[in-house]
C-alpha cells in the first residue's frame, strides 16, 4: 500500500543520528519554551528560524516543528504544578489541574495530561498522514480563484476563530498583505512603497518583522508589567493515576483528541480555542458539573488532549496546500521557502523524504516528549526559578545575530527595532500580531493567484462565485464565521 | 459638546488603521492602476488601502459607541526607549564598530530598564553573551563579524 511505503521512507529518513538528533533539540527547547513564561513557541521559532538556514531543510522543518509541538505539551507542566499556564493554550489546565496539585494528586494531573498528549499526539500524526495525500489530490484542481479563496478563508477564519475584535483582526490582515506588497513587485518590476531604501527591495524581511513583533515587543511588555512567580506549592510525589482516573479519563480523552484535530486545521488560533471547547463540553457532559474548577479530571485530559491533537493538525494545511494556518506555520513557511522549498500539493511528490520523514519524526517526537515531561518535571521546574532579568537579555542577543544573519543585514536589525515598537503599540491595543505575520508571509501568493485568476477571467470578478470550488470554499468561510462568530468557545472576549 | 469614546483602544486601533489607509491611498495614487484584467502595480495596494480606510472607520465608530469603557492605561515607555534604543545601537554598530561593541551597547542599554541589573551582573551576562554568540554565530555559522573593526 502506498501509504506503507510512505511512511518506510518516513522511517529511514526520521531515524538518521542527525534527524533524530534534531528532534531532541526541538523537544526539548519546545519544553522549556512552553514552561518559561515569557517566551513562547512563536518567538522562539522567528528567533532561532535564521539558525536553520544553513541547516538542512529536513532536519531544520523537524527541530522547529518539535519546538511547536513540544511547546504545547510542556506549558500544561507549569498550570498544574503553579497555576500558571506557561502557554496560553493551557490557561484551562489550570482551573482543575492545580486543585489536583493542591491536593497532592499533582502525579496523577501530569500522567494524564502526558498520555493524553501522546494519544491525541499520535492520532494528529496518523490524520496527518492519512489526510495530507487526499487534501493534495483534490487540490490538483485548484487553479488561481481557488487558491485566491483559500486565502481568504484562511485569513477570515483566522479573524473570526480569534478572541480578539473582528474588525482589528482582519485589519491586522490587510495591514499584514500590505506590507507584503512593499518592495518589487514581481509581474511589472517596479519598486512600490519602499521610499528610496533600496534595502526594502526585496520587501520587508519577514524575519525581522516576526523578531519585532513576537520577541522583542512581548520582552518590552514584559519588563513593563512583571508578573508575579508564584512559590513552588506543590509536590510531584510519583503517584500514578488511579484506576477511577483512567476510567473518569478515557472518554474526555477521546473527545478532545476529536476536537482539538478538527479545530486544528482551521486556521487561526485552534489549539487555543480547542483546548477551551474541550473543557466546556467536558462540563456540559458530566454528571456532576459542580466538581469542576475543584480538582476534576475531565477538566485535565480533555483540553490537553484537544491542545495536543491540534498543534499537530495545525500543519495540515500548510504541509498540503502551503497555506498556513497560524503565524508559527507561517515562519515555518517562510522558511522552506528561503531554502528554495514551495510547500504545497507538490511537495509530496518533489520532496518526499522532507514530507515523510517530518510526519515520522513529529511521532517519535510526541515519545520523546513522554520521557521530557514525566520523569523529568522537577528539572523543568527548577529552571522556573531563573530570574527574567537573566534570560530577557540573552534573549535579546539572539533576536538581534539572528536577524542580522538572515542576509548580513543590520537594515533588517532597524526593522526590528521599529516592529518591536509597533508590536508593543498592537499588544496596548488588543490587536493579535498573529494574522499580520500570516498576511505578511501569505501576500505574494494572494496577489499572483488574485491577478492570474483576474487575467484568466478577462477581469471578471464574479469568477469566484462562478467556479464551483471556489464557490464552495467562500460558502464555506460564511458558515464558519456565522457558526463561530456568536459562539467562540475561548475566554470572554477582552471588550 | 464633548462625545465620550468607551473603548479607547478599539478606538485608537481604528484611528491608527485609518491612517495607515489613508497613506496608502495616497501614496498609491502615484502608482499604474491598469485594469482589472491587466492588473498594475497600484491596483492591489489601492484595494488594501481602501479596506484599512473602511475598517479603521468602522473600528472607530465601534469603538466609540461601545457598550462597555475600556481605557488603555499606561504605556510601558522605559522599556520600550530602552530596549528600542538598544537593538538601535546593536544595528549601528555591529557593521561599524564589531561584535564587541555591539552586544556591550545592547546589554548596556536593555539591562538598565526597570529591571536593574548589578553592573557585576551585566558584566558577567556581556562576557557570556558575547563569547556565546562568537562561537554560535562568527565561528560555527561563518558570519563575517568581527570582534572589533
């Protein structure tokens, strides 16, 4: 069977010393990405992507995505154990996994919340592996209005599955696609928006925009508003989950797994919103409601396997179709393509090896992760206590070589600076950077589809309602902003 | 009679993306629109420009009419000169001065803000830093970076 032969390839090329070496890395920064506040994977991601151009694709593709996913899985560690949730993605975790802790049960919290990650994990990557070649296929049909509409459904979606104003998100969006525009433009060659820097030629280094608004803004915010460390309150003393918890767990297990992979693909914050679903249904399902918010476990294996299962899922549509569905996808994107790499249906059958081997490797990855998070928590945990003072500045530095590299450029290093402060201007002001970097890095392609499909059409734009596809997908994007809009399963909205 | 805007920051959001439209536009004007089948290098930009202007309004007036006041608070305006001017003075002089010079004034400039560092401290993050991103960045990545030019 094809799909044998497939993953066979996937093997040999996840399980070279390098591949596998690369993975770790990537676990196990993404570990301790997700426990220490003040970082996350998005950051970590734009700062380290410069590193990764004189890797190798596959093995750079195999360290970032192991940052993403290992990310997810670790900030769970810090709501049981603190309170505190080390990625947004795991603010629910702590409504019942610190009552847990509180009551000594803080083993049992993290061996479901670990093997809830693995199962939902791996079901992701079994989706993943099964999905990706018949997304693939019947996107050999698409022609410029369909990707045109993949776009914008992609950029909507995003608006719309965010917890923040719809109309700043999507301006975020149209902001993002503009300052894609700035620099050449490929179909005439003259040079738009770049006011005499010849610098700007090329465009605005997604890098350093990423760097800026991700890194450097979110260190700015955090040495203006310090948040308190809670003291180390609980003890992780080895207890294993009873049986009554495996019985009360199985289920919510299962039902996250199936959330959280649906609302991974869609673009926008999924593994946000999946986690926050899962806890809800969990709740509106149990028997006895009151018990959550106390110490339930429904409340710990249901949105930690949604959040797991959707950080995998979130590379569905950008490994397949080369549309991104978030702004960690989206670096992950820009950085194939500075390799020379286009992800998209084609990249199945050009790059096998890279796409296989990054599937198998995200497996083995999620049991690497298993060993990172259980045994090896009070590590982590220590690492808590380093003082931010000492880490923002090393942070700093890297932000600063790692965008100077990307083309020995201290220009890009100025446009991270002035993205820093922008980025602290969007963050005072509720605007998520996320669909910007997505725009930013999604722009080219929306234009060339755009034009082409208006040139195709002898200028008539009712061609993306004539075609059927097209149609279907812009009908689509209606319904989920409808279904959605009203009803977005994540934290009151910040009004 | 003065018009009481409740929430502020969609306000100022709305405002701030009215402007940028409203650049835009007018920047854009200079550039060939061409036609819808024969599409300029102004026509895309022109598109976005005008979506900004309407979105920034429509932020505006929902911002202003809004149900519920939300005010922006304080700016974090220490850090961000800091930490700003600190990335600043890395780009001037990474090219001009070298490595050293370069994370000194960084480390320098970030490690004054409202975390205040023991200057042994800094000087112990500047050695360490400094020898890091020399191994990392001049000696295993090749960049040509001096330490001092």
């Amino acid at each position: 069977m094809d799909l044998l032969h497939n993953l066979g390839l996937g093997l040999s090329v996840a399980f070279t010393a390098a591949n596998l070496l690369y993975c770790l890395a990537g676990a196990a920064v993404g570990t301790l990405v997700g426990v220490l506040p003040g970082i996350g994977p998005v950051a970590t991601i734009a700062m380290l992507l410069p590193l990764t151009f004189k890797m190798d694709p596959i093995g750079a593709l195999i360290m970032l995505s192991g940052i993403y996913y290992g990310a997810h899985h670790a900030g769970s560690t810090t709501a049981i154990m603190l309170d505190m949730p080390g990625e947004p993605t795991s603010v629910v975790i702590c409504l019942d996994g610190h009552p847990m802790a509180r009551a000594g049960r803080a083993g049992a919290a993290l061996c479901i919340a670990a093997f809830g990650s693995f199962f939902a994990g791996s079901v992701g990557v079994i989706l993943l592996a099964t999905l990706s070649p018949i997304l693939a296929q019947a996107s050999q049909s698409f022609g410029p209005a369909e990707y045109t509409s993949m776009i914008v459904m992609a950029l909507i979606t995003a608006a719309v599955l965010s917890n923040d104003s719809l109309v700043t998100t999507i301006a975020m969006s149209v902001f993002g696609l503009f300052l894609g525009v700035v620099g050449t433009d490929v179909s005439t060659g003259t040079m738009r928006f770049t006011f005499g820097f010849w610098a700007l030629g090329d465009g605005i280094s997604f890098v350093a925009v990423a760097v800026g608004l991700f890194a450097i803004a979110e260190i700015i915010m955090n040495i203006g508003f310090p948040e308190k460390r809670p003291p180390l309150t609980a003890k992780v003393k080895g207890l294993l989950p009873t049986r009554a918890d495996l019985a009360a767990s199985w289920k919510p297990i299962l039902r996250g797994t199936a959330l959280g992979s649906a609302f991974g693909i869609l673009p926008g914050t999924g593994p946000l919103l999946s986690s926050f679903a899962s806890y809800a249904l969990e709740r509106r399902l149990a028997k006895d409601p009151s018990r959550f918010g106390k110490g339930a476990i429904e409340g710990v294996a249901g949105p930690e396997s949604a959040n797991n299962a959707a950080a995998i899922t979130h590379f569905i549509p950008m490994l397949t179709l080369g549309i991104p569905a978030g702004a960690a996808m989206a670096l992950m994107l820009g950085a194939l393509q500075i390799q020379g790499i286009s992800p998209g249906p084609m990249v199945m059958t050009k790059h096998p090896d890279l796409f296989w081997g990054v599937i198998v490797s995200m497996w083995v990855g999620n049991m690497m992760l298993l060993v990172l998070n259980l045994p090896m928590v009070g590590l982590w945990i220590r690492l808590l206590m380093i003082p931010y003072k000492l880490l923002y500045p090393a942070i700093l530095v890297f932000c600063c070589f790692g965008v100077y590299s990307v083309s020995n450029s201290s220009f890009d290093v100025l446009l991270a600076c002035l993205f820093g402060v922008i980025g602290v201007v969007f963050k005072k002001l509720d605007c998520s950077p996320a669909p910007l970097i997505l725009a930013l890095v999604l722009e080219p392609m929306l234009e060339e589809n755009f034009r082409r499909a208006m040139l195709l059409s002898g200028g008539e734009p009712l061609v993306f309602v004539t075609r059927p596809i097209s149609l279907g997908i812009l009908l689509l994007t209606v319904a989920l902003a409808f279904f959605f809009f009203h009803r977005r399963p994540g934290p009151a909205p910040i009004v | 009679m003065p018009i009481k805007i409740m929430n502020a920051k969609q306000f100022l959001s709305g405002l701030i993306f009215f402007a940028i439209g409203l650049a835009i536009v007018v920047e854009g004007r200079t550039y060939d629109l061409g036609t819808a089948t024969q599409m300029g290098p102004g026509y895309f930009p022109m598109l976005l420009g005008g979506l900004l202007l309407i979105l920034g309004a429509a932020a505006m007036v929902t911002g202003a009419r809004s149900s519920v006041a939300v005010s922006i608070g304080r700016w974090p305006l220490v850090p961000l000169l800091f930490v700003s001017g600190a990335v600043l003075a890395f780009a001037l002089l990474i090219n001009a001065a070298g490595l050293l010079a370069a994370v000194f004034a960084l480390i320098a400039l970030s490690c004054y803000g409202r975390l205040r560092h023991h200057p042994i401290e800094a000087l112990v993050i500047f050695v360490t830093l400094s020898g890091l991103t020399y191994g990392i960045f001049v000696y295993v990545l090749q960049l040509p970076i001096e330490l001092i030019s």
